[in-house]
C-alpha cells in the first residue's frame, strides 16, 4: 500500500492526499519505519508533529490509528483520494471502516480509491470474510455494489475486489520464514498463512470445536425428547434463537453417527441478521419477532421452557422486550420465556457459561460429543469456531465479535447445566483444594447429570 500511493502521488501531484490507519498507536510505529524506507529516498519530507510525508510534488500521506470506533467521526469533512487500512480484521465492526468511506472525494477528479490489507482471524475475520472472500474465494473477480442517488434516481456502481496474497507469492521471503510457522506450534496458523486459507482461525476460543463431530444431518427428531429454545435479543445487532432437543436414550442418526443420553441437539435456528452483512440486524420490533417464533413453532411438539438474555427483561422506561416477546407467545398457547443464567465466567461456587459448552463439545467419557448442531444451523457454524480470546481476560471471549448465536447457546447448555463424569477407576477430585468438602463451612456441591 506505502508503494502503490507513492506511485500514485508521482501522478496527481498536490491532488493525491492520503490517510493510513491502524488500529493502535504502538501497530502504526511499523509502518511508519517502512514508509522511512520507501519514501526518504525518493525526496518526501517527513513531519514528526503531524505524522504525514509530504512529497516533493505536494502530495501528502498521513498516518493515524482508530483505537475507538468512535474516533472515526473526527474525520467527518476530510477529504482523501486514498484511504488505507492495515490489518482490517483488526476492526470488530465495519461501521467505523465505513465511515471513513465517506471522506473518499477529490474537487480535481483524482480516482478514490479504498485500499486494505488483512489476514484470517481476528475480531473482525467474519465481515472481511463475508464482504471480500466468501463472494469470491479465488479472488480476482470483481464485485458490485449498486446504490441510488435519492435526489436524481441515478443508479451508481461501486466495484471491490479480492487480491490473494499468499506466502508463496513473496520471493522474499524464503524458506527459512516458512520454518518458523511451522515452529509457532499452531497449525491453524501455518493453514491460514501458507495457503491463505479464510475457513481456519488461529487463536479460536473454541478450539475443541470440529464440524466433522460437532455438525450433523438433520434427522427426524423423536417425540419424546425434551425440547427447549434459547435467546438474544438483538435489534441494530442479529437476535439469535436456537431450538434444542434433549437426546433421551444413547441415539444413532441415519447417518451413523452416535448420540449420548443428554447431549443437546440444535435442530433449527432463527438469525435476524441483514442478508449479506454480518453483525447487521433486522431492527424488527419485538412483538413481531414474538409473533414470528409463534409460527415458527406452530406445529413442534410443546416446548418445556425457553430462556432468554436477561437484559431483556430490563425495564427502562417502558415494557421490557421479553413482555412484549412473551406476550405474543402467551397468545399462541406456547411457552414464555424466563430469564437465562448470564454467567460468562466462572466465579466463586458458580459455573461459568463458556465452559459448559466448550465441556460439551468436549464430550463425554466415551469421546462423544454431548452438544451438535444441524447442518442448516448456518450462523452458528459461522459464528462459533470464529470466536477469538478477550485480549484482557482469557477465560472469556472477545464480545466485541458477532457473538449472539454463541451466547444463546451458552445460556441454552447453563440451563441444562452437564458435568463429565470421571472413570470408573478415577476417584472424584475436590476442585476447591480441600481435603473434603467437610472441611468447608461454606461449602457448594455439584450435581453430576
């Protein structure tokens, strides 16, 4: 990108003005050493103060870093004929990213152009993916976007293309480089960055997670398992609801795969989410969104309880969204919801909500897993093996991700809480550090399901 607007700027002159972002100050020094490379010898001036290179023909390129999404409204008014960012899946949401479209414009009629660079993973590996790779996985095809001037009725296309840059396509690096992915001890690294491979995700939280255990054909599901719903609320974000069914005896699908007593099948789901654009919602209203999951259920066999993100039985101002949920559900003769256990951690004498569903991808003591989902359960599947660590808490996942079909199936496994049993030979260990649980005045128990 420093090479392409240098070139750029031998063209347009004093017209050619651009702006470079990262997402932190401390990203930003690197690029600043490359661009010292680059353009000290060819004559540009370089200002500490203001953090831009000015080119001996008058163009100018400045450097800046967007910690806060917010930050990008202090741009509103610029005017740039070339915005680049470094690292985009380091932005979780694309809205700031969007923003700075917006400041694209030149009065002397210099091409504007947008300009990124970016690597699997990271918080914002699913909108990059989904707006730049999954339209077009080879790359090098263009895509349109098509928008109507409001005032004239004139249609405008916008064009963007996907440019793979593998390892294999730098000479300069060489094999030596190569060994030292090898050597990092990820193999979901070395996949992503050796064969620029976009379904892999290096640092997952739910690295347990396999589509080849965890992900089934739907079958007919028996009348007699227990079933329930899981939900979060969502509006300028996706809701996410998940259906769940409790395998009653040690089950085999059609296919052949083994189900254990217990383990929670997620037959069908209900994302509201903006075709095409990851982490949009619907902004539907809430009694039609009860009204929805009422015929949704119309003809399943009664549910026994559906739980839902507790911040919607909030009550700020008026009826909270899971009264008016309710309301709707009440009407069709169907289940309510109740509040779910929000507990993302786990805390003193609590269960954490993260580690009973990654204790159920687990499995059980036959290696089984004790959680699956159905095929057409797509924003799951998306959304889940994506999920990264909170950069300040790792027991937790960064919930700055398109995280709400994870969350409701947290609060799907905290209401049907499950504990693997050990071996028959291993004898039960006080995770408290206590010679017994006698030794404890406060002392908890926990109930093996």
């Amino acid at each position: 990108m420093l090479g392409k607007f240098a070139i750029k700027a031998s063209r347009y002159g004093e017209h050619c003005v651009g702006v470079f972002f990262r997402r932190s100050r401390e990203d930003l020094k690197e690029a600043i050493e490359r661009s010292r490379q680059i353009y000290g010898p060819i004559g540009a001036k370089w200002s500490e103060q203001k953090k831009w290179w000015t080119f001996p023909n008058g163009a100018r390129l400045k450097f800046e870093y967007l910690d806060r999404d917010a930050d990008a409204d202090n741009y509103q008014g610029h005017n740039y004929t070339d915005v680049f960012f470094e690292e985009l899946t380091h932005w979780a949401d694309p809205a700031p990213v969007n923003k700075l479209r917006a400041t694209l414009r030149s009065p002397t009629d210099v091409p504007c152009q947008f300009h990124a660079t970016g690597n699997p993973g990271g918080p914002g590996h699913q909108w990059v993916k989904a707006r730049y790779i999954t339209p077009a996985p080879h790359g090098w095809q263009l895509m349109w976007d098509d928008f109507t001037n409001p005032f004239t009725g004139e249609v405008i296309r916008k064009n963007r293309v996907f440019i793979p840059s593998k390892l294999s396509d730098n000479r300069y690096l060489g094999s030596g480089y190569v060994a030292n992915l090898y050597q990092s001890g990820s193999k979901e690294l070395v996949r992503a960055w050796l064969a620029g491979d976009w379904d892999v995700v290096e640092g997952a939280f739910f690295d347990c997670w396999d589509a080849q255990r965890h992900v089934v054909r739907p079958f007919e599901i028996p009348e007699d398992w227990t079933r329930f719903r899981s939900g979060d609320w969502g509006s300028a974000k996706p809701f996410s609801f998940g259906w769940w069914a409790v395998v009653g005896d040690k089950f085999k699908t059609p296919q052949g795969v083994w189900l254990p007593r217990g383990c929670m099948v997620r037959y069908r789901e209900w994302y509201g989410m903006q075709p095409g654009k990851p982490n949009v919602g619907l902004k539907m209203h809430a009694d039609k969104v009860g009204q929805h999951l009422a015929v949704l259920e119309a003809s399943d066999p009664k549910l026994i309880g559906g739980v839902l993100d507790p911040a919607a039985f909030s009550e700020d101002g008026g009826p909270p969204i899971s009264e008016r949920i309710n309301a709707e559900l009440i009407k069709a003769k169907l289940v309510p919801f109740r509040p779910a256990d929000n507990k993302r951690v786990p805390g003193r004498g609590a269960m954490g909500g993260w580690d009973q569903v990654r204790g159920r991808l687990d499995g059980d003591e036959e290696g089984l897993p004790m959680l699956v989902v159905f095929s057409t359960c797509i924003d799951l599947i998306r959304t889940l093996p994506a999920l990264q660590h909170d950069p300040l808490k790792a027991e937790d996942v960064d919930s700055d991700m398109e995280d709400h079909a994870p969350d409701e199936t947290r609060y799907a496994c905290m209401s049907r809480p499950w504990i693997r049993k050990p071996p028959a030979d291993e004898k039960p260990k006080n995770v408290s550090g206590y010679k017994s649980m006698a030794d404890r005045s406060d002392a908890d128990s926990l109930k093996v399901l």
